[in-house]
C-alpha cells in the first residue's frame, strides 16, 4: 500500500468513530436543525458527484461520480422526507371532524355565570 492510501483510510476510519461519538450524544431537541443542516451536506454531496462524473475520463472515475450521484440524491431527498416527518410532530393537532372538512355538530359548552349554579 502506498503511504497516501494508508494516510487516507486512517482518516476515514477516524472519523467514521468520532461521527459515532458526536451523533450519539445530541440531545433529541437539536435532532431537526441539525437534519437541516445535514441535506445542506449532501446537496454539496451531490454537486460534488455531478462534477467528478462531468470531467470523467475514464470508466471508473464516471462510475463513482454516478455513485456520488445516486447516494448523495438518496441521503438528500431522505433527509428531507425526515426533517418534514419531523416537523409535523410539532404541529397543532386538529379535531377528526375539522380535517375531513365538516364543522363539529356538538354543542359547546355553556359558560357559568359567576354567582349562579
């Protein structure tokens, strides 16, 4: 193995154990903007992968620029399928009889009048 391969695996096996230790330790209220922040990453991702297969000269150079492509895509569009899930989990609920369109038949309850019974 040449020492720039060597170099380039122990930094990808270093940050594969601190990613590990980072994500792990996020409390669960920062869980959404940090998912935002992590679509922003793989549309750079994506745009990375455009250009290696765009200035390809050769099969396996255009076969990990498709790669790029495709996974950066995936973890994008993912991404941003889970940051909505998230969200709606904050939202105000309504009533069934509200989101089907229809107005709630049943009577509010009258208000008390101080004093009386």
């Amino acid at each position: 193995m040449n020492q720039e391969l060597l170099l380039g695996l122990y930094v990808l096996i270093l940050t594969i154990f601190l990613g590990f230790e980072v994500i792990s330790r996020v409390p669960t209220l920062l869980h959404t903007p940090l998912m935002s922040g992590t679509n922003a990453i793989h549309g750079i991702v994506l745009l990375g992968g455009i250009l290696v297969a765009g200035t390809a000269e050769n099969p396996l150079t255009l076969l990990l620029g498709f790669l790029g492509c495709l996974f950066g895509a995936g973890n994008l569009f993912g991404g941003i399928v889970v940051t909505d899930r998230m969200l709606e989990m904050f939202k105000k609920k309504e009533p069934a009889a509200r989101q089907a369109g229809e107005r709630s038949t049943a009577k509010a309850p009258e208000k008390e009048v101080v004093g009386q019974r």
